[in-house]
C-alpha cells in the first residue's frame, strides 16, 4: 500500500512539470494559446520547429520514465530476465505511469491545462516492458519511413505497443497497458469537446 501511494504521488509531480510550456516561453510563446493549444510537443514542433521542440520530447518521455523507474524501485525492482516489469512491481510502476500521465493531462503545476501524455506513456512504457518499447520504436522508424510521415508512424507504434507486449508479457499488463491508453483516449475527447466550444 505504501509503495502504491508513493508511485501515485510521485507519477502525478513529475507528470505534472509542464516541460512543453517552459521550453515554449523560453522562445516567447506559449502553446496553449496558440497553435492547436495543445502544451505537447507537437504543437511546440509546429510553432517554433524541430530543434526547439526536442528538449519537450525528451522531458515528456521521460516524466513516465522517471515515475516508473521510482515505482519500480521502491517495490523491488522485481523484473523478468528480458526486463519486463512483474510479481509486487507490478501495480505500483502501472499506477506511477497512470499518475505520470495524468499529471501530463491535468497539471497542478499548469492550471490543470495539460497535453495528450503520449510520450510520457511511452516512457513509462519503457520501464514496464523494455522490449515491447524498443520493438515500437522500430515500428515507429519503418512506418513513419513508408508513410513520409513522424505522425503516422508514431500512431502506428502506440496502437501496435500493446501487440508487441504480448510477446513478453501475460495478457492482464496488457490489458493493463489497454487502460493506460484510455487515458490517451479521454484526453483526446476532452480537448474534441474544448474545442467545439471555442
């Protein structure tokens, strides 16, 4: 129960330093108010490009990383020989990351006006199934080559993580990782349903 309380608490803080707004105003703009007004890294790429938007993509990766890697320690570090997360380490890494990325969704550090938590579920991704997310990373690099398109890769890399997973790790983490991907998906609606109100 500590150890849960611990990887919630510490996911949410580190989930919740809005990496995509400092790096912005750094640069004199602030992406949620323009832009799609998304405080993520895409809309940091769009408005200011590539190079600028890079310490965003690393800081928002690796607030799931940091939070799992926590959770992970402070249960145990019980992992399997090809890294994936399990016995008591379980829960608690899957609730930092959950916590990770509602941090990045709803921080209390931002207004609770945060961005989609993809990357920083692909970080905690990294700690939960370290195999599964370097085989998307592959997935991400050949897709997004035959698309021409980052954007079309990554998406197919994040629907094709939990497929990769199975590989390595028994079907309830998937699951799991399914409703960690829900969280993707309410953050979605929420910001489909801002944006009609505009």
């Amino acid at each position: 129960m500590r150890e849960a309380l611990v990887a919630v608490i510490a996911g949410y803080l580190l989930g919740s330093v809005p990496v995509a707004v400092l790096v912005a105003r750094g640069h004199g703009v602030d992406p949620r108010r323009s832009g799609d007004r998304n405080p993520g890294y895409w809309n940091v790429k769009e408005q200011l490009g590539r190079r600028a938007a890079a310490p965003v993509f690393a800081g928002d990766t690796l607030k799931g990383t940091l939070a799992a890697l926590v959770a992970l320690l402070v249960s145990g570090a019980h992992v399997t020989g090809v890294g994936t997360v399990t016995g008591a380490s379980v829960v608690p890494v899957y609730l930092a990351t959950a916590a990770a990325m509602a941090g990045h969704a709803w921080p209390v550090f931002a207004g609770f006006r945060g961005g989609r938590s993809i990357l920083t579920f692909a970080g905690g991704m990294a700690v939960i199934c370290p195999a599964a997310f370097l085989l998307g990373l592959a997935v991400l690099v050949v897709a997004g080559w035959a698309a021409r398109s980052f954007a079309v890769g990554a998406r197919v890399a994040v629907f094709g993580v939990p497929v990769l997973q199975l590989l390595f790790a028994p079907v309830e983490m998937v699951a799991a990782t399914g409703g960690l991907m829900c969280l993707i998906g309410l953050r979605f609606a929420q910001a489909a349903l801002a944006g009609r109100r505009r």
